[in-house]
C-alpha cells in the first residue's frame, strides 16, 4: 500500500498527484497544483505547478530528490491538463500543460511547455560536474480543432518537442555544447517561424535538488 513507503513528512498526502515510475524503475514523479488569489485581477486565481522527483527504495520511505518549477515565468490563470513524458534517450523529461475549458469555445487556448534533465543526469552535472543542467520553458497558442499533445509523436525528434499548434507546426530544439569540446555549457534553442502562433522561450536554473 502507498502508505507504507510514503516519505517521513507525509507530504505526498497533502495535494500530490501521483504519476507513475520513470523508465528506470526508480524514480516516482508526482506533481503538486497550488491556487492563489490574483492581487490584479479578483476575477481570476493565479495556478502555479511544481514536479516532484522521488527515490524509491523497496522497504524505505520515499526521498525527494529533485523539485522542478513548471512554466517559470508565465502568469496562468486557468487549470491545466499536464502531460508528463520522458524522451527516448532517456535524458530528459517534457511537460506539457494545455489550457481546460469547460465551455465552447473557438478561441486560442494557451499551452505551456517545460523541458528540463532526467534525475541521473541531474545528480551526474552535481555530483561529477560532468552534463548540462538546463531549464527550458516556453508556450504557445493552440488553435481549433484543438490537437492533443502526443509524446509519441512530439518527442519523435532528438533533442527536439514538436508542438502540433492547430494550424502549423513549431518545433523546440535544445541543444547542450559540451565544455569537453571547448565551449561553455549552454542551452540552444530553435523555434521555425509560424504564421499564427506566438511563441516564447526562456532559459532558466530554476530546478531544485534535496
């Protein structure tokens, strides 16, 4: 049962969503939503979304390892559907979050979209210094119908998201330079021009380690 190896604090119970194990059969990811009251606008609550990475060890309590603050910078004032994948090479994860609407509607709905290490590479860049750590987010408007964010598809690319927008494609690359090959660690970003949407990107050290 989950409380048997629920961490010491029990934070886990207060709000968590628990999303399931990574590849490595290790880590468990839950993420936590906190709602707040806009001090510019009464109407609307301002949402704020944090991915918690845990260690699992069979017979002990849950260890955080790593909090990442999604969407860094953005003001969202809506609930989010949140897609949490891990790339294929196994060296990074993606977030996704689109806009929910309850009523009908053909105007553009929001998305956000962070990128961020995998924990081994993570504890790697601290521990060995060796790796990048870097933390991307950026967001973009989708477009009727509508199109779902699918890992299968969007994460096809290497090193790359590609976001369906409704009326075209937009693709992020992220590219670490290796200080082996004499240059300094950084993070490049490739965003194609697109005829509709509005696109921003950002490059952050807004992950946490514990």
């Amino acid at each position: 049962p989950l409380k048997s190896i629920i961490d010491t604090h029990q934070a886990l119970l207060r709000g968590h969503v628990l999303l399931g194990f990574l590849k490595d059969g290790i880590h468990l990811i839950s993420y936590l939503c906190q709602v707040e009251p806009s001090e510019v606008d009464i109407l609307h609550s301002l949402y704020t979304y944090t991915l918690y990475i845990w260690r699992f060890d069979l017979g002990s309590p849950l260890q955080k390892v790593f909090t990442y603050p999604l969407f860094v910078g953005e003001t969202i004032t809506s609930d989010l559907q949140l897609v949490v994948c891990e790339a294929a090479e196994n060296d990074r994860l993606v977030v996704h979050g689109a806009e929910v609407r309850l009523e009908e509607t053909t105007s553009s709905r929001q998305c956000f979209v962070s990128v961020f290490p995998a924990p081994d590479r993570m504890l790697r860049t601290q521990h060995d210094l060796q790796g990048d750590a870097y933390f991307v987010h950026f967001k973009y408007d989708m477009q009727p119908p509508y199109p779902p964010f699918s890992p299968l598809l969007s994460l096809k690319l290497k090193d790359s998201v590609i976001c369906n927008t409704g009326d075209s494609i937009t693709v992020l690359t992220v590219q670490t330079r290796s200080a082996e090959c004499g240059a300094d660690t950084g993070v490049q970003l490739s965003i194609p021009p697109s005829p509709a949407p509005s696109s921003t990107a950002s490059h952050s050290t807004e992950g946490e380690s514990d």
